[in-house]
C-alpha cells in the first residue's frame, strides 16, 4: 500500500457544492507533489482530507495506513501527529515567542525538557531561523513567519509535509526562498511533501509531480510537470 | 513517567493561562465572585432559618396531666404504655411534689400559699412531659396518649402548634430551594462567561487540534484553570460572607431583634460555609471550563 491513498473519493459538502469527483490518487514515501488548480477546483478540500478536516462523502482516503474516512472525531490527533501541515496564514500563536510556537507542537508528547530544547532547535535550524528565536510572529517578516510555521509541522518528524497555499500572502522572492526551505525538508529529511498552490511560476521552477484538479476531477498527472494554461 | 510529565506542564500551563489572558480570567472570577457571594449569604440565611426552627420545635412538649387517683404502679404502667408508641423520644416524670417545689421557687406568693398543702392534699397533678420525634405528628400522638386510662387531660398547644409547624417547613423549603438555585444559576453564568473568555483562544485550542494533541489534553489546562478561577473567585466571598456574619453575630450580641431568634455562633459554620464555597467555586469552575472547551474541539 502506498503512503497516501485516494480510493474513489467523493466530496459533497452540507451546502450542496459537489467539491470532489471520484479522485484516485496515489502518492509514495519521499515524493513531492504539486497539487494545482484554479480556485474552487478542489484542490483545497484534497488537502482537507489529507489531515481530516474534512470527511469524504463516499470513497477511502488511507494516510500512513489510517482510513481518514472512519477516523472518529476523538481519535483524529492520532493522524495528525504522523502529519506536519502549513497554512497560507500561518497560524501562529502571537503571544508565544518563535521558540515556544515550534515547541508547542512537541508539548504534546511529554518529552524532556533537553529533548524538547533538541529537536526545536533542529527544526529552526532547517528553516534557517536559529537567530530569531525570542522574537515574537507580528516582528517577522511573512517568509519568516512562514518558515517559523514549517519548522512546527516538521518538529515532531512527520512522515507527510502537507501545505496549503504556503506562498500565497509572500511575495515571488520570499516565495521562492519558503520553496527552498521545504525542499531542502524533502531532500534532506526524506519527508513527503503534497502542496496546493496555484502560483505557476514556483510550479514550473521546481519540476516535481504535479496533480492537476478541475472541477474536482483529477484532469491531469504527470512527473517533472509544468503549469500549463490549456489544461486548466 | 511520561503522562505525569504532561500532567505537570499543562497545570504550569494553566497559571500562565490564567495570567497570559489576565483581563479575562478577572471577567471569570468577577462573576464567581458575585455569584458566590450571594450564595454564601443564603447559606447562612439557611443555617440560621434551620436552626431557628429546630430550637422551637425542641421546645414542643407534650403534657399529660395524671388522674388524682393514680398510684405508684399505675403511674408505672402509664409510662410504660406511653413508651411503647412510636414518635416518643422522651418522657419524663414530674410529681406534684416537684411541680410543687419549683412553683414555690418561682415567687414569694406562691411559696406561702403551697407550703400550706402536705403530700396528701397537694392540689397540684402528677404530669408527664413529652417530647416527640416528628413534631409533624405531634397531634396524632397526642390523640393516642388521651386514649390511656387514669389520664385527664394531654395538652400541646393545639392550633398554633400546627401552624407553626407548617410555616417552618415552608420557610425551610424555599430557602433550599433558593441555595439549590443559586448554585445552577452560578454554573450557568459561570459555564457562559468561561465560554466567552475562551472565544478569543479559539485559535490556540484549533492549533493544538492542528499539531496533534488529544482531546483530553486540550482541555486539561483549561480544567486546570477553571479550578484557579474558581478558587481565586472563592476567596472575596469567603473573607465577605464569614467575617461579615462573624461582625453581625457580635454587633446584635448573637440574637435577633429579640432573644427568642438566637442566631448560630460562627464559630460553629464559619469552617464548614468556608469549605462550601471554595469547593462549589472549584467545581463550578471547573465544569464550566469543561463544558466551555467543548464547542471547540470539533475542528
């Protein structure tokens, strides 16, 4: 079985918008994935499933072995610990200094306080952030902000990065900087990586997988893909 | 080793919780306040109504008046026939003699009359006094003893005693009613403003959901602070409440407007009106933080 598995997935939410079409996906251990599409094409609500935000109507949505779909609301942190996810606004604590943003993520487990001060430090140094640590998320810089939220989805080694549009408040520079931060998490790390985005110029630079969703078809799967208009 | 670790940080989560959103636990612990204040003033009105009503109702006797004719045994046999009804929780004997004795006590004019009368032509009547276990019942037992031969007459304050007896029962139903009520407005209000404060750390709780943590471990700090809450809101109401009646106790001399309401000494309730209210603060705190958190952990 592969790590991430969509298995005839429908999503059709209360409101009556039908967001997901029958989507079959696979995704293995140490791939990067681009996950693209117009906005209100799906790709938002694929990666919902991903950490159980959202349940499929019908279908099985497996994560690391986990049936997201019969996931019982009391037992979904069991999924999200084996998961880092980034989000478009961050999500940071503005009254937790970096330091104890990245750390909040490893109170959870009841480690040491030496393990805890270990791995935050780790995590920072990957999004190369050593330097900032008593600064609190408003004196940062949006990139900053971003790296800081990286580095809390991979302090606890999950086994899949999933990110949600990280690029979309950063300008194209810091994009690219964030780009290479979660790279080098891919490389280095050995992490998954499965990205929503819709910026074509970072699609186009990285030459990953890349999963075209369209009117929450999957109308398009190729490796080393480009973001090309006629298709969507 | 571990799960006490993370019981450990999440009470020391708890303090900085209660003094990161500081303006808002003073919200919290305001309406505690309030709320218990009110509560510990109705628990002394209680006490004091109860105990009030149980000093009189002590106080109801029932007297039987023996026949002149009785002799030692049937005096005996009346006793013992008078025993063996239930609702009597004690008798005693009272003969002419002593009645005799303690009336010439009471005045001057009395003593000079009585001392004129030996045992044999004592114009007084043996009598028997009576209290009962259920005052409520005090009429039936009455009726019961009358039906005993050689007796002449039993009397308990018919009428009044009644009356009495029913306007106590009252006054003691409405004020548990009122401590009862008092206690679920408490929780209610309390649950409700704890729900408001933790709106603003909607955040925190989703973040913490986000990073995976349990259930059970978002909501521990929070339980954790309820309890701080209600504690720190129990403190104003005790020193209130317990010091305030003490005050009162002392300025009235420990009776009120007449010295037939004897109020409680303080010293005997203050300790248990204490323990009251921390602990209906901590709890209520703590369920209302519960209840709180709830609503939130569904993302």
């Amino acid at each position: 079985m592969q790590l991430i598995e969509f298995k005839n997935v429908y999503k059709r939410y209360q409101n009556g918008v039908s967001a997901l079409c029958d989507v079959n996906l696979e995704i293995s251990k140490g791939e990067f994935v681009f996950i693209i599409g117009e906005s209100g094409s799906g790709k938002s609500t694929i990666i919902k499933l991903l950490y159980r935000q959202e349940k499929p109507t019908s279908g099985e949505v497996f994560v690391g072995g986990i049936n997201v779909a019969r996931l019982r609301n009391g037992k979904v942190y069991k999924l999200r610990r084996k998961l880092g996810v980034v989000f478009q606004d961050y999500k940071l604590l503005p009254k937790l200094t970096v330091y104890e943003n990245v750390a909040f993520a490893l109170e959870i487990y009841g480690l040491k306080k030496s393990e805890v001060r270990r791995r935050t430090l780790e995590a920072l140094e990957q999004v190369g952030l050593k330097d900032k640590l008593r600064s609190f998320p408003d004196e940062l810089a949006g990139g900053e902000q971003q790296r800081v939220s990286i580095a809390r989805a991979i302090v606890n080694n999950p086994k899949v990065l999933i990110c949600d549009e990280p690029t979309g408040n950063l300008d194209p520079k810091t994009s690219m900087e964030v780009m290479r931060v979660i790279e080098s998490i891919n490389n280095d790390l050995g992490t998954t990586v499965i990205m929503a985005t819709h910026d074509e110029k970072i699609v186009n630079k990285m030459k990953k997988r890349v999963v075209v969703i369209d009117k929450g078809l999957v109308v398009d799967d190729t490796m080393k893909g480009k973001y090309k208009n006629e298709t969507i | 080793m571990k799960p006490f670790r993370i019981l450990k940080s999440n009470f020391l989560e708890s303090f900085k919780g209660v003094f990161r959103n500081f303006s808002l636990s003073i919200a919290s612990i305001t309406c505690i306040t309030i709320t218990l204040i009110l509560v510990g003033f109705s628990i002394f009105v209680t006490l004091n109504v109860n105990n009030f009503t149980a000093e009189i109702e002590k106080d109801m006797t029932i007297v039987v008046f023996l026949d002149r004719k009785a002799s030692d045994e049937d005096i005996d046999a009346i006793k013992e026939k008078i025993e063996s009804l239930d609702n009597i929780k004690k008798i005693t004997f009272n003969s002419k003699e002593d009645v005799k004795k303690s009336m010439q006590k009471e005045s001057e004019i009395f003593n000079t009359i009585l001392s004129e009368y030996t045992e044999s032509n004592n114009p007084l009547q043996d009598s028997f006094l009576i209290k009962v276990e259920d005052i409520n019942r005090i009429g039936d037992t009455a009726n019961e003893i009358q039906t005993i031969e050689k007796i002449t007459l039993v009397k308990y304050g018919e009428g009044s005693v009644e009356e009495l007896v029913k306007i106590f029962d009252l006054v003691k139903k409405i004020t548990y009613i009122a401590v009862v009520a008092l206690v679920i407005v408490t929780a209610f209000l309390i649950s409700n403003t704890i729900k408001i404060t933790i709106q603003s750390r909607k955040r925190e709780i989703e973040i913490r959901r986000l990073v995976g943590a349990s259930n059970a471990f978002i909501r521990q700090p929070f339980f954790f602070e309820g309890i701080i809450i209600g504690f720190l809101g129990s403190i104003i109401p005790i020193a209130i409440c317990c010091f305030g009646y003490s005050y009162l106790y002392e300025r009235l001399g420990g009776k009120l407007f007449t010295e037939i309401i004897r109020l409680i000494d303080p010293k005997a309730i203050n300790y248990m009106v204490m323990v009251a209210l921390v602990v209906i603060g901590v709890v209520v705190g703590a369920l209302g933080s519960f209840r709180a958190v709830r609503k939130y952990l569904k993302v």
